[in-house]
C-alpha cells in the first residue's frame, strides 16, 4: 500500500499517519491546540467566574501620619 500524499487526500493521510506515525501525528495535534486554548480559556474561566488576582505592589504602602518611634530598644 503506497503512503497517500496529505494535498490531495488529506482525511486519508491524516488517518495513515495516526496509525503509522502516531508520536508525530499527536505531538501535531496537541500542538495546534495551543494558540486554540490562548483564544478559548480565558473567556471559559470568567464564565465559570475565575478572577484574575490583584497586582502585586512594587512599593511598600508610606503610612499616613508621624512615623511612631519604637519604644524599649534604645541602647544603653
């Protein structure tokens, strides 16, 4: 049985290749559900109500008001 050429019988060929090639055929296929699932999910997690966490602060928060000195840890 000759191997069939993908442009002309492209169903026939991709069944040949998940019989014969199958690490190749679903290392494609998984593949191809990246740039699927970057479109796909993050719609799916809202839904379902995932929220994106708040953003981490790159500052430390200035407290409002005199700075309170420690007391009990003067040197002597």
């Amino acid at each position: 049985m000759s191997v069939p050429q993908f442009w002309s019988q492209p169903l026939r060929y991709i069944r040949w290749a998940s019989h014969e090639k199958p690490a190749i055929f679903f290392s494609i296929v998984l593949g191809s559900l990246g740039p699927v699932a970057l479109v796909s999910i993050p719609p799916v997690r809202r839904y379902f109500g995932d929220v994106d966490p708040e953003p981490i602060p790159f500052t430390y928060p200035i407290p409002k008001g005199p700075r309170a000195i420690p007391k009990g840890f003067d040197d002597e």
